[in-house]
C-alpha cells in the first residue's frame, strides 16, 4: 500500500467498481492520444500503469468489441512479402520516407510526409501539399529531421514521386548522403514507410470529423499514438527505443525513480543493443497470409460489408469509414454469398460473395449507438441536423 493504493509488482491494482476499469480502458484505447491501438498495443499501455485479475481478457474484448475499430480498420489480406534493407546499427542513420497523398484539402495541406527512422522506427509526420516541390521537401527535411538528428548516411525514398527529382539527388550528393530508391517492381521493398501509412490514416479515420477537412489537427496526436506504441521490430515503444523512456499518457503523483545520468546512458546502450538484436531477427521472417474455412452467418444475424467496391460520395477514400453497416442478413445465398438488407440509397446488388463480409463483435457492456435511418427524398439521404458546429467557404461553396 502506498498512498492509499494498492501495488502488484509496481502496478497500480484497480478494484472491480462501478466503470472503473471500463474508463481506464477507454483511456488507453479510444482517447486520441491512444489512437485507438491493437489489441496488445492498448494491453502494453494500460499495463505500463495498471493492472486488475483478467485484465488481457477485458482487454482483447473492449478492442475486438470498439464500433469505432470495426468500421475504420482495414481488412486483413495476405501481403506480398517485403524485401529486407539493410540493417543500420544507431538511430538515424538509415531513413525512410514516403507520403500520403489526396487527402481532403486542410487550408494549404492535402498531404503528409512520412518520416521514419529505421533503427527506432521513430516517426515523424509532416503535413504538406501533393505539389511540395524538391526544393520545399528539402527544406521541410531539412526543419524536421536534419536540424535534430544530423546527416543519415541512407534514405530509402519512395520512386516515382517528387522525391525522384534530380534537385534532390545533387543535394544529396553535395551532403555526402546515399540515397536508395525503392524498386518500381516491388514497392513494398520501402516497408518502412509503407506499413506506418495504414496506421495514420486508420487514426485520422477515427477522430477527423464529417467533413474530413479536420485531419491536421490529429496529426500531431497520431504520431504521438504511433511512437508510443510498442513496435513488432523491435519489442519496444520507438519512443522508448528513441529516448530511453516512456512518455507519459495520463497525470499520476506516483512517485518515480529517476535513473542518474550515468545509469540512463547505460541503460540506452544496452536497449540499443536489444533494438540490433531484435531487428536482426526480424530481418528475415516474412508476413504469410492466413487460410481458413469462410465465415459462416446466421438469419437475421448482422455483417460488417467492406466498403472497397462501394462508390461513397466522400472527399477522401483513405480517411472513408472501411466498413459498412452493419447490416442484417436475411438470406444465404450459397456457403459462399449472402443477401443483406441494404438502405434504400444503396443502389446496389444486395448479394455479397462472404470474403467481403466480417463479424460484427459487440460490448456488452456498452451498446452501439443506435444512429436514425437517413429519410429518402428521390433517392437521396436526408438528415435530420442538430446543430451547426463551424462553417467553412472554398471555391465559393459553403461546408458546415
């Protein structure tokens, strides 16, 4: 006991009371600075602090069971392997960057340059416009990373895009650096940069707005979500990995021990040589695609259907909910289809072959939200509106 606290094994234990545990949980796992993580993501971060009888079990469920996750989390295909780089042996010495583009049009952003670092797997995102130039892309590197971190003796840059630009080549040169461009055959060879991409734009998925015109005032929140969960590379936060710590996500007047100056350098030598160790065997273990028997559904029953192969009338597919729904089936069509019961808006062929179908995992504890079907006026949604939250003009045209 310290405090008024009860502690198991340096953790604070939490008692069964009331939602206690259920808002720790939402904390972790929905709150922005969280970003709504994975299953073992949100389990690493709420046991940093905390910890109760069952607590990977409440766990699993909150996340599996989050509507949020559910709608804007990607189905899972089988990958084509990526090609191993070079491992470098200190932070930012090898750098990898890419970015996402055709985002909805945030004052002069649509853009996000990617950044990361391939020791730490630190990453830093920068928003910026699809025509950044060479000479600007300079320059934001330049503000970003060089001014920190110095000089990588490597980049792996993403062919085909501005980062090609002969403008950059000299500059590289000029500055002594070797730059590596990804195969135009094989793009995922920049794993790097390419498996982070999913993560930010799942995050802005679950906190941008209606409009989607929102997304750079989460930027900042995603990479903070994203380096302070632990990465699969390295068994460690990048933070961590970075720095030698972990930052803090909630406010406690629990006392910590500080670690002298000399102990903290030791300490990130040795966690360096973890990071080494644990990138040099991951090094070559590819990403196999998963089989299995196709899933079953029952009458009347509720499916998520994936959105790929619907037209939404959005500004951006990438920051679009991934699935939709869910919706009731009401026939099985074969082992292998089933017809769903669409809104009338939906315009579509209501049989769906069960790949593009997924299980709809529900709280107990806490429902969905039961939104008000839209009113169809000649075949348009119609909604009622409860308030006007902010307003904006382009192009003439008014966005609330």
């Amino acid at each position: 006991m310290e405090a008024g606290l009860l502690f198991y094994q340096g953790q604070i234990v939490v008692p069964n009371v009331g939602t206690l545990r259920t808002d720790l949980l939402r904390i972790f796992h929905d709150s922005p600075l969280a970003g709504h993580p994975g299953r073992q993501q949100t389990l690493e971060l709420i046991s940093r602090d905390y910890y109760w009888p069952g607590i990977r079990a409440n766990t699993y469920w909150h996340v599996d069971s989050c509507e949020t996750c559910q709608q804007v989390r990607k189905p899972k295909y089988a990958l084509i392997p990526p090609q191993p780089l070079e491992l470098p042996s200190r932070p930012w010495q090898h750098v990898s960057y890419d970015m996402i583009v055709d985002l909805p049009k945030d004052g002069n952003f649509n853009s996000i340059l990617v950044i990361i670092n391939s020791f730490t797997k630190y990453g830093v995102f920068v928003k910026c416009s699809k025509k950044l130039k060479a000479p600007k892309l300079a320059e934001l590197f330049l503000e970003h990373i060089w001014k920190q971190h110095g000089m990588p003796e490597k980049t792996v840059l993403d062919r085909g895009r501005v980062f090609n630009n002969k403008f950059l080549r000299a500059l590289y040169k000029r500055l002594g650096i070797d730059p590596h461009f990804s195969s135009a055959y094989h793009p995922q060879s920049n794993g790097q940069t390419e498996q982070v991409n999913p993560s930010i734009e799942h995050f802005l998925r679950a906190y941008s707005g209606v409009n989607q015109r929102d997304w750079t005032r989460w930027l900042p929140m995603a990479e903070f979500a994203y380096n302070n969960a632990v990465h699969s590379s390295t068994g460690k936060t990048p933070f961590k990995a970075l720095y030698g710590w972990e930052p803090t996500l909630t406010p406690s007047n629990v006392p910590t021990d500080v670690p002298e100056a000399n102990d903290l350098a030791a300490t990130m030598e040795e966690q360096w040589k973890e990071v080494k160790a644990a990138l040099q065997q991951s090094k070559l273990q590819m990403v196999a695609g998963e089989s299995g028997s196709p899933l079953e559904f029952e009458l009347g029953e509720e499916a998520w259907l994936d959105a790929k192969n619907v037209n939404l009338k959005t500004l951006s597919p990438k920051l679009t909910e991934q699935r939709l729904g869910p919706f009731r089936v009401i026939e099985k069509v074969s082992n292998r289809a089933y017809q769903l019961e669409l809104p009338p808006t939906m315009r579509i062929h209501n049989v769906f072959y069960v790949g593009l179908l997924s299980k709809v995992k529900w709280d107990k504890k806490h429902t969905f939200e039961n939104h008000p079907p839209p009113v169809t006026v000649d075949g348009e949604e119609e909604y009622k509106v409860e308030g006007i939250t902010d307003a904006e003009e382009c192009n003439g045209k008014w966005f609330f």
